[in-house]
C-alpha cells in the first residue's frame, strides 16, 4: 500500500484545488521518498496538517488552530473566505500487503463553517470510528509516527513514561486492537450496567408476578373445577334429559303409530262388514243358479261322447282287422262271422268302459276269452276263395270318419257343460269360504280394536306421567345451567349411560369447593400475562447479556493476550533498532528502552495512599499502568536522564527512535514535517542515508529545507505562496529530470 494522491481544497491556505501526486508504482518494489520544500510560511507544513487532519485528528492545538472553522481558508485581500475545507487522501492496496478488503482507498474529510462534518470511504459516509479502526488495521494513524510534526520528536523524548507508551502503542501495531478492546470495554461496562438494571426490574416485578401466579394458580383450579362441573353437569342432566325426550319421544311415536292402527282397523272393520254382506249375497246367488239342471246335461253329453267314442273304437278295430286279414289270408275269410266277432270286441270294449269296479272287470273276463277263442276260429278255418273285402274297408272308413265328427262335437260339447259346472261349483265354494274368512277376520280385528284401545289408554297415562317428569327437569336445568352448557345439555348424547346418584354428589362437592375459592379478579389473567411476558422478556434478555458479557471477557482476554505478544515482539525490534540508529547518527554511545509496568497505586504518595479506602487501593492495585524509560548516552558521555542532553542530541535521539520504530513496523506512508531542521550538515546526511534504506519499505514524504534529504528525494514538490495568500504548488520528478540531463 502507498499514497497515491493528495487532495486538498479551501483547507489553511490551500484555498483552491491542489493535487499532489505520488506515483511510486513507476518506481516498482521502491516507494522512495518525495520531498516538499519552500519559504518558510509558504504553507509547506499545511499539507501534513491536512495529512493528519484527514485521517481524523480531533486536536486543534495539533493542527495548529484554536476553532474548528481555523482550518478553513479565511480569506486574503483578494480572495473572499470560503464556506468549508475538504482534504481527499487516496491510498492504493493493489499489492494487498495490508488486510483491507479494498484495492483503492480514498478517504475524505469535509468540515462546514456551521461546524458539522462529514468522512468518507469511496464515497460511502462513514463515522470516526470507522476510519481509525481502517487506519489502525494498515498500521497508521493521525497522531502516531506516520505524521510526525514540527516538535513531534522532542515531545516524544519529553512525554512521561506512561504518556509515550500511548505512542508506542500506534508504533508496535497494536493500536487496532487497543480500539476493539476499549469499545469491548465500553460494551462490557454498559452491558453491566444493562445486567444491573434488568435484575434491578425483575427484582421489582417478581413479588408482583408471584402474587398473580398464586391468582392464577387459583383461576386455573377454578376453571378446572368449573369445566369438571361443566362436564358432570352435562353428563347428569344431559344423560337425563336425553333419556326423559327420548322415552317421552317413544311414547308419542307409539301412541301415534297405534292411533295410525286404531284408523286403519276401524277403516278395515268398516270394508270387511261391507264384503260380508256383499259375500253373503254371492252366496245366496250361487246356490240358485240352476246347478242340478247344468250337471244334468254334462252327464247326457259325457254319456253320449263316451258311446260315441266305443263306437269308434270298434268300427277302427274291425278295419283293423280287416287291412290284417287282407295282408295276412290271401283267401277269403267269413265276413259274416268276423263281423260278429268284431262286433262282439265292441260290445266288450263299451262294457269295459262302464265298469267302474274291478269286481265288474273281472266279470268281463270270461266274454273275452271266448272272444278270442272266437276270432282264432275264424282265422284258423279253411275257406274257399270268396271275394275280396276291399268294399267293407271302404265302408268302415267312411263309417270311422263320420264317428270322429260326431265324436269331436260331443268332445266339445262336454268341455262347455264340464266348465259351466266348474265354473258354478267354484262360485258356491268360493262364496261359501269368503263368508266364513271374512267372519272369522272381522273377529280377529275386533278383538285387536279392544287391545289396542287398551294400550292406547296406557299409553295416555305414561306419556302425562314422562312430561311432568320432563317439565320437573326442566325447571332444575334452567337452574343449575345456562348459556353454551344448557344448550350442549339439550343435545347431549350419553351413548347408553345413564345418570347415577354418585355423578349428583360429585357435582354438589365442586359447588362446594368453588364456593371455597370465591370470585377472581377479571383483569388478573391479562396483568400476570403482561407480568409474565415483562419477566420473561427481562429475563431472557439478562441471559443474552450474561452471554454476551461472557463473550466479552473471553475476547477481551484474547485481545491482552494479542496485544502483549505483538507488543512485546515489536519493542523488542524496536529497542534493537533504536540502538543501532543511535549509533549510527551519533558514531557511537549507547541507548536503550526500558519498559515497565506500576500500579496506579504506587504512583501515588503515601499521604494520598492513606486517605483511600481498602476497596479503593485494591481496586488501583489491579490497574497495572505501563511506561517506557528511553535511555541515551552518547559517545564519551555518561548521562543519568535523557533531559541532560542538548537540542541537537534530543533531535537525534528522536530521530533514531522513530528510524527504529518505522524498521520495525512499516507504516505505507510517513510524513516528516522538518523533523531534520536541527540537525547539522553531517548528521543531516546521515539522516538521509538512514531514510533512503527505509524507503525501501515505507513512502516517505518529507518536508524539509535540508539539501542532504532532497537529494535522496525521487519527487519534489515546491511551495510558494503569492500576494492573494493562497499556497501554490510547483513539482518537479527528480529522476525523470536527472534522465534527461544524462
């Protein structure tokens, strides 16, 4: 990291606006050093005013004014004074050797004539804090060895012990860490402070909280006791009013249903007493209906169908008989007997279908046989040829056929006679049998009309027995419940279980106990909630901040532990550099620094120790204070206090420590502000040596009358001041001049 520009604007008496540009990246791995001369009042040491101002010096006296608006041109005889100073600083971290996030760095610093300001960071507005905190992490600062002014390094070697170690602090790099522990300071103070106060709180709201917890304890024992009545309350008189509407229920169905029956019998009774009497008429009608004369005629054509039927059966035998014998007897049978023979056959079929008994079959037997014996004999006996038979089976066949006609017609007959009586013995047996089922029903239900109007009287007398019951019921309800519970009590189902006297000695022991506890506060449940939410929130938040009080110490121990090591590790290189500067600058002689560590308690004296309480001594016995004795004795001298020495050996002894402690601890830049002004031409060469080896590492920018340092110089800047008041800048860049005298 280096310094690659400088802007200033109306600060002191840069009234316009004046760049100073450092290009150390054209000299590669060398910053160098640039140097700005000039006539004394010119206003040479304004640029490392505004070198420190920007970087947030907050000291006047420093800056060399006595108001803030002193930095802020204040105008000349041509010139008007203008209403604000601004210096713009512009560092570039490309290399990244320091631990900052940006690669381009411009900080800028502006103050009104009103008093207010303003700092930023590329252009993002930022407070104080956060710039010495950027500063400190790249090991520099306002007010350390990176801008060291004019009686800057006698006041090093005049400051107390303890003063210089403030300046040690910046020098070793430990200043960033200095920052975070005192702001881990100020948190771990305040948020003791806050833990005190909290407890301080809760302290005062925690006997409150009790006292509403004891209330709310009691609400809650209440309210579980009211939702215990509630819900025995519901099961008892649910459970009883479920049962009384639903027997009361019943009881109306089934006094309606048997008054649906009672109508639908007397309905019944009233069609059964007409069909009777409509019956009893059909009966009446049916037995005169001519029944003996209709059977009469079915008889005369049954008997007429059955003779014509034998008829038939004998006449389709005899063809029979004939077609054999025609087939079967080539000669000519006796006609005459055959057909005696054959008419014997009808005769005995037409007595067979009168028999009705077997004892009349049986008698037949004997006529058939000798039937038989009959037509054996005419088959068996030998005739002479006779003529054929052909005209008799023409015959029987004519005869066959006019029999079948007459016998259908008979057939016929019969079937209409046949179910006329049918149809008249059904209707006598009908009416007969509707009679008496319609009797024997119209006594069935009147005997079922007598029960029913028994059940009907009973149902009566229970159901005016269930709603004064239910009536009882409801008064006892209407005061033991009301609201959401009556109406949950009206539509309770208690699925089978009914109410027992233990359910009524449970609901009379928590009326009991309610009585007991009393009546609550209505707003106790909201205050214990605001109490309680207060007391948690309070308490959560003391956890936080114990937490975070935890955190503190424990980085507040790791940052000591850091600083010390990184202290120690610096003053060590520091102590060894100062020696060997002190050498080289004085051609011998010795120095040194001492450090050391004292109570606040032994500083002071005895007098002072005595008036302290024991908590006060002990409290500044564990502050331990830190001071640094600077030791120098140059060549040929034995000197007890550095204030011994001359002007010119303080300077040099200055300027040796700050060699040492820039070796040490590279800042990007240092500006020197006529640091070399005492030295003589021998010392002063040796000083510009020393300061060419260190930037190597660190940009030095010098302000300086000394021809040694402008010599070692890469860039010079010249500045003059003309009649208006207003510092003017001339530059000059020493290699490319020397480059192009060669």
């Amino acid at each position: 990291m280096y310094l690659e520009k400088l802007e200033l604007q109306g600060f002191k008496s840069f009234a316009h606006k004046t760049t100073m540009e450092f290009p150390a990246a054209a000299r590669g791995a060398n910053p160098g050093i640039a140097a700005i001369v000039g006539p004394n009042g010119s206003g040479k040491s304004n640029t490392a005013d505004a070198v420190r101002w920007v970087l947030g010096e907050q000291s006047l006296k420093l800056l060399r004014g006595k108001r803030a608006e002193d930095v802020i041109f204040s105008g000349s005889a041509s010139l008007a004074r203008l209403g604000f100073a601004e210096v713009a600083l512009y560092l570039n971290n490309e290399d990244k050797k320091t631990d900052i996030e940006y690669e381009k760095i411009a900080i800028k610093r502006r103050v009104y004539r009103d008093g207010s300001s303003e700092y930023r960071i590329n252009g993002r507005r930022v407070r104080l804090s956060d710039i010495q905190l950027l500063l400190a992490q790249a090991n520099f600062g306002g007010r350390s060895y990176s801008v060291i002014g004019q009686g800057a390094t006698d006041a090093i070697l005049s400051a107390s012990p303890f003063e210089r170690k403030n300046f040690f602090d910046e020098a070793t790099g430990v200043k960033q860490f200095q920052i975070k522990r005192d702001a881990a300071k100020a948190k771990l103070k305040t948020t003791e402070e806050n833990i005190g106060q909290i407890k301080s709180l809760i302290r005062e709201i925690s006997p409150r909280l009790k006292m509403l917890e004891q209330q709310i304890e009691k609400r809650e024992k209440r309210s579980i006791l009211t939702k215990e009545l509630q819900k025995l309350q519901l099961e008892h008189f649910g459970s009883l009013w479920h049962g009384i509407t639903e027997k009361l229920q019943t009881l109306l169905d089934k006094r309606k249903r048997v008054g649906k029956s009672h109508l639908s019998l007397t309905k019944k009774l009233s069609e059964l007493q007409n069909a009777l009497a409509k019956q009893e008429l059909e009966q009446k009608a049916a037995q005169i209906g001519g029944y003996d004369r209709i059977q009469s005629g079915y008889h005369q054509s049954l008997a007429k169908k059955n003779e014509l039927g034998g008829l038939l059966a004998g006449v389709t035998r005899e063809l029979a008989v004939l077609e054999e014998v025609e087939k079967t007897h080539p000669t000519a049978l006796d006609a005459e007997k055959l057909a005696a023979v054959v008419r014997s056959q009808i005769d005995l079929l037409v007595d067979m279908e009168k028999a009705e008994t077997l004892d009349a079959f049986r008698s037949l037997k004997p006529k058939a046989k000798k039937l038989h014996a009959d037509l054996l004999a005419i088959l068996n006996e030998k005739q002479p040829p006779a003529r054929r038979t052909g005209g008799k089976i023409a015959e029987l066949g004519k005869i066959i056929a006019s029999l079948k006609q007459e016998l259908e017609r008979a057939e016929k007959d019969v079937q209409e006679k046949q179910n006329l009586v049918d149809k008249l013995r059904h209707a006598e047996s009908k009416a007969t049998t509707n009679v008496f089922e319609t009797q024997r029903k119209y006594q069935e239900l009147q005997r079922e009309m007598n029960q029913m109007i028994t059940e009907k009287n009973q149902l009566d007398v229970e159901i005016a027995k269930v709603e004064t019951r239910k009536q009882d019921v409801g008064e006892e309800l209407n005061r033991e419940a009301a609201g959401a519970l009556h109406a949950a009590i009206k539509n309770y189902h208690p699925g089978g279980r009914a109410p027992t006297g233990a359910s009524w000695e449970k609901i009379a022991g928590i009326k009991q106990e309610l009585e007991m506890i009393g009546g609550m506060d209505e707003h106790a449940e909201s205050e214990y909630e605001e109490a309680k939410q207060r007391h948690d929130f309070l308490s959560s938040q003391l956890l936080d901040l114990e937490s975070a009080l935890e955190k503190t110490k424990r980085a507040l121990v790791e940052l000591d532990a850091t600083i010390a090591s990184q202290f120690n590790r610096a003053f060590q290189q520091i102590e060894k550099g100062f020696g060997e500067y002190f050498k080289i600058l004085f051609s011998g002689g010795n120095a040194s620094l001492v450090l050391y560590r004292q109570s606040e308690l032994e500083t002071l004296n005895e007098d002072v120790v005595a008036g302290l309480t024991k908590k006060e001594q002990e409290s500044l016995a564990r502050n331990i204070k830190t001071g640094i004795e600077i030791k120098a004795s140059p060549p040929g001298k034995k000197v007890a206090s550095i204030s011994m020495l001359s002007g010119g050996e303080r300077a040099l002894t200055s300027i040796a420590l700050i060699c040492a402690i820039i070796r040490a601890n590279p800042a990007p830049f240092v500006v020197l502000d006529e640091v070399d002004a005492a030295l003589d031409e021998a010392n002063s060469e040796r000083f510009a040596q020393i300061l060419a080896k260190l930037a190597h590492n660190t940009q030095c920018i010098a302000i300086t009358h000394n021809r040694a340092t402008m010599e070692q110089s890469n860039i010079l800047y010249g500045v003059t001041m003309g009649e208006n008041g207003v510092s003017k800048l001339l530059s000059v860049d020493l290699e490319k001049a020397v480059a192009g005298i060669a």
